[in-house]
C-alpha cells in the first residue's frame, strides 16, 4: 500500500513537472508581452504594474491585424478546398478501391518530398507568371501537402462508415451518389471538420513556403512574427503580444482536433 | 449525355483530386527536376541553358552540402531519439490512472501544434545570454552559458527546442499505441508475479514496436525539414555549424539565386530520405515478423 502510494506520488510529480515546461515558456511570453519596454529585458522582474502599450501597438498601430486576415484567407481556403476536393476522392478509395494500394501509397508518399523540390519551381512559375507576392502561389504550395493529408485522414474516416448504410440508402431509391452525399458524408461530419482544421492549422503554421512565396501586403503570421526580431530591446514586448496572437487560435482549434489526430494519422493504412 | 455515364463514377470522384495534384504536385516536380539540369540563376536569366548532370556532380565536392548534411543527421538523430525517450516516459505516466489525465494530456500536447517560428523566436528570448530567464537562473546557481554562442552547444540548444516542441507528437502516437494493446498478456505477467521493468520489456516493449516504428519514421522524415528555428535563431551560425541541410539549399537558391543548383541538390535530399524511408520500413518488416 505504502509502495503504491509513493508510485502514484512519482507519477503525479513528474506528470507536474512536464506540465510546467511546457506551460512556462507560454506564461513567460504573456508576461513579457504586459511588461512596459524598460522591463523587458530584466528577467528578474515578475512583479509590476501590467501595461498593455505592447498590445495597443500590435493591434492598432502595427500591420499584424492584416497578417492575420492573410492567414485566414490562405488557411481557410486551403482548408475547404482539401476537404471538398479530398472528401470526394477519400470516399472512392475507400468504397472501391480506387487505384489500389499504389493510389494509397502515392498519397502517403507526398509526404516525404522535401518542401524545397516543390517551392523552387513554384517560386520561378509564379516569378515568370509575375504572381509573386499573391495568394495565388502560397495556396498553390499549401495544397501541395495539406490536400494528400487531409484525404489520407477522410479515407480513414470513411473505412470506419458501415457499408450497409449506403446500400440501405440505395435501396430507398438514391443513387450512389447522393447516398454518399446525404448518407454517408454526414456521418464523417466531426472527422472532415477535424481534417479541415488540421489542414487549416498546417497552412497557418507554414513558415517555410509562406516565406519565400509571400511578401508585402500578403506575408502570413509567422513572416510576420518572425520580423519582429530586428531591433533589439523596444520590439520584443510587440514580438510576444504578436507571438501569442499566432498560437492562441490553434491552441484552441488543437484541443478539438486531438481526438480525431491518432486516427486520421493511421488514415488508409490496412493492416 | 450517354458518353459521359461511360466514366464510372469511382474515377469520376478522384478526378478533382488527380488534376488538382498534377497541377500543384507532379507539375512542380518534374519542373524543378528540369531545373537541376540547368544552368538557371535569377541573376543570369538570359544565359540560361542545359548542363547535363552538371549540378549534380558538384555536389559531392561541396563540403557545405556535406557539413549540413551531416548537421541535419546528427540534429535528427538526436532530437528523434530524445523525443522517443521523453514521449514514451510521458505515454507510459499518462497510462496510468492520474489526477486531471485528459487535462494534462491536452496541455501536453499544445506545443505541437504551434508554429515553429513562435517555438524559435520564445526560446531565443528565453535562452538569450543577457535577459533570457533560464540563462538568467542558471546564472544564480553559478552556471555560465551562452547557447547559441559556441558550436557544438548551438546545435543541440536547437535540438533541446525541437524536443520541447515534438516530443509531445511521440507522446500522442505511443499513448493511442498503449491504449490499444491486448490486456490478456499484461495480465498473465501479473499472474506470474512478473516485475514491472520485466514486464515492460518483455511485453510492452515487443507488442509496441511496431507503433514506435511509425511514430519514429514520422518523426524523422519531419526533423528533416528543420528551417524555422534556425531560420530565427542561428541562421545557420556560429560559422556553418547549425546549417541544416533545408537551410543551405534555401541560401543556394534564394539568397544566391542559383535555382539550378539547389534543385538538384533538393531532389538529393529527397533521393537520401527516401532512402532512409525505405530502410525504415525493412526494420518495420523485421520488427513484425519477430
């Protein structure tokens, strides 16, 4: 009994102790992110009177509120169209096939190629097309590897709808077609809007093609954040307001999608 | 009307998806491919034109291709074993029956879901040799570091940040694994009065491997891809001893514009992880039939 219970204190204390490093470094930067400019760079300091000039500055005198709608814009449009376009195919490699196992691995096999083999052809037809700077090119990249991905999850999503549901409904007089639409596809309502929001998260998250694809009035959040590192000292408290406004919608949007990651990721795996 | 029914709808639902992919995938692909056999810099358009393999066999004469290389395998080599280590000691704790389980489990798992560059840029503040908080403790206790200052310290500060930000990734995959495994063996350890390390690795350890494969080639095929952090961080410094592999070819291509050369040293790269990949999935092959 004693032994028990001391197992259970270890496990409790280290369960803490994980938990606290992954909180403090959020707790440090809303902290900073309240602290006036003379603070910043005194680590030392964790009591004073919180000012919210950091803030003020982000959101109404800085660009970041535009980023922001370039994020959502890009996001949400690479979001939907992978799941329309996504669902349709999911449901013809799960119900028939389609393409085998080669069609399965195809899509799982876009996973590996590196971004850099993609973004450097992108970049020179969006240079030659003059579309640099534009939605055009970074959403172009974003489907590249959020469209096989979301359709990997729906096609686990899919296997996972009983068969008999559609027959029933094809029984009643639907076609296939509008059996899957009105039968089947509300039944992986929950699962396509995770995929979707996955999908959505990746394109918010990208760094790497937003970077070379966007610039000016179209950069994404994370150029955007990541500009905020070129003075020292003044800009940090203004980095750390913008640096909690890019986590904290996906933060929230992660607690959702959890339960469906495990899953989606095991997609059309057929053991 | 009639001609149209003749395409069954199975293939008419993935048409979408085959042109989408032909136009934003296997275009760009065989594009770039094109590019690498070309001398093609955005300083030099004109004089663009075909140079055989050219590009190719300067590769393996550049000892900066090599020296990110290298730092990109012993950064993944590290970060990934790590993760593994930390995620399965995270997955086996929230096995247990623990206070708030669901509440540690999705904090836990925030950090991968943030961008990389906020990871970045939040632990070069945090890490910063004059006003970072942890430099700034250790100070008290008398330690003196700078972690982005010296060599081989720089690049395992980086993989330190990759460790906080992916190990919760593992932690998710082993954690479904575990939550999945058949009980009856665990029972009949228990009933022969099998110790708990024994029990774990002559049970959970063989029954999981199959899912700790998966979960590291996951891993390591994204690990490859490090740009971010040092993107905000390093960019690639002290000297060239945080470059990674994804970074160099950025700076071939889009700092010195020599599009023809990063193209065939990005589809090398692309060449070695699918390499890796491959002999990844012999050692999942081996792993099932044991």
């Amino acid at each position: 009994m004693m032994r028990r219970r001391l197992r259970s204190a270890v496990v409790h204390v280290l369960v803490w102790v994980a938990f606290v490093i992954v909180v403090f470094p959020y707790f440090w930067m809303f902290l900073t992110s309240l602290k006036p400019y003379w603070l910043i760079t005194s680590p030392n300091v964790w009591i004073f009177r919180p000012v919210l000039d950091n803030w003020r500055e982000v959101i109404f005198e800085s660009k970041l509120p535009l980023y922001l709608l370039n994020s959502l814009i890009v996001g949400g449009t690479v979001a939907l169209v992978s799941v329309a376009v996504g669902s349709l195919a999911a449901y013809s490699f799960s119900r028939f096939n389609t393409g085998g196992v080669p069609a399965r691995f195809a899509i799982l096999a876009a996973q590996m190629l590196p971004p850099v083999v993609l973004v450097i052809s992108i970049f020179l037809m969006m240079y030659h097309l003059r579309l640099l700077k534009t939605y055009v090119g970074i959403i172009v990249a974003h489907l590249s590897f959020i469209l096989p991905l979301v359709t990997w999850f729906l096609i686990g999503f899919f296997d996972e709808v009983p068969r008999e549901l559609e027959e029933q409904a094809m029984v009643d007089g639907y076609t296939r077609f509008q059996a899957f639409y009105k039968v089947v596809l509300p039944n992986v309502r929950a699962g396509a809007a995770a995929a979707g929001i996955f999908g959505f998260v990746l394109s918010w998250n990208d760094f790497f093609y937003a970077l070379i694809l966007t610039g000016g009035p179209t950069k994404t959040l994370p150029v955007a954040v990541a500009g905020f590192w070129t003075f020292r000292g003044i800009e940090m408290g203004q980095m750390a307001a913008a640096i909690i406004v890019a986590i904290v919608p996906v933060a929230v949007a992660s607690f959702f999608v959890q339960k469906y990651l495990v899953k989606g990721l095991g997609g059309g795996l057929k053991y | 009307m009639g001609r149209r029914a003749i395409v069954p709808l199975k293939y008419k639902m993935v048409i979408p998806l085959v042109l989408l992919l032909l136009a934003v995938l296997i275009y760009p692909m065989g594009s770039s491919l094109l590019v690498s056999f070309q001398d093609y810099r955005l300083t030099a358009l004109r004089e663009r034109h075909f140079v055989g393999f050219d590009n190719y066999l300067r590769i393996p004469r550049d000892a900066r291709f090599w020296n990110a290389m290298s730092n990109t395998l012993i950064f993944v080599s590290s970060a990934v074993f790590l993760e593994f280590v930390f995620g399965f000691g995270l997955a086996l704790l929230l096995h247990r029956r623990v206070r708030m389980r669901n509440f540690f489990r999705s904090v836990l798992l925030t950090p991968m879901f943030i961008t990389p560059v906020a990871v970045g840029l939040i632990f070069r503040f945090m890490l910063n040799s004059e006003f970072g908080i942890i430099p700034y403790l250790l100070r008290s206790l008398g330690i003196e570091v700078d972690f982005f200052a010296t060599s081989p310290l720089a690049l395992f500060s980086i993989v330190f940040i990759d460790v906080w930000q992916w190990t919760p990734f593992m932690m998710l995959l082993l954690l479904a694994g575990l939550e999945s495994l058949p009980r009856e063996p665990f029972e009949a350890a228990r009933v022969d009065g099998a110790s708990a390390w024994f029990t774990f690795r002559k049970v959970t350890f063989p029954l999981m491997r199959p899912v700790i494969v998966v979960a590291v080639i996951i891993r390591m095929l994204d690990a490859f891809k490090v740009f971010e952090y040092l993107y905000v961080i390093t960019r690639g410094g002290p000297g060239n001893s945080t470059e990674s592999i994804m970074y160099y070819i950025y700076r071939v291509g889009f700092r010195f514009f020599r599009m023809g050369e990063a193209a065939a040293m990005s589809y090398v790269l692309a060449l070695i992880i699918l390499l890796l990949v491959f002999l990844e999935f012999q050692l999942l092959r081996m792993a099932r039939s044991t």
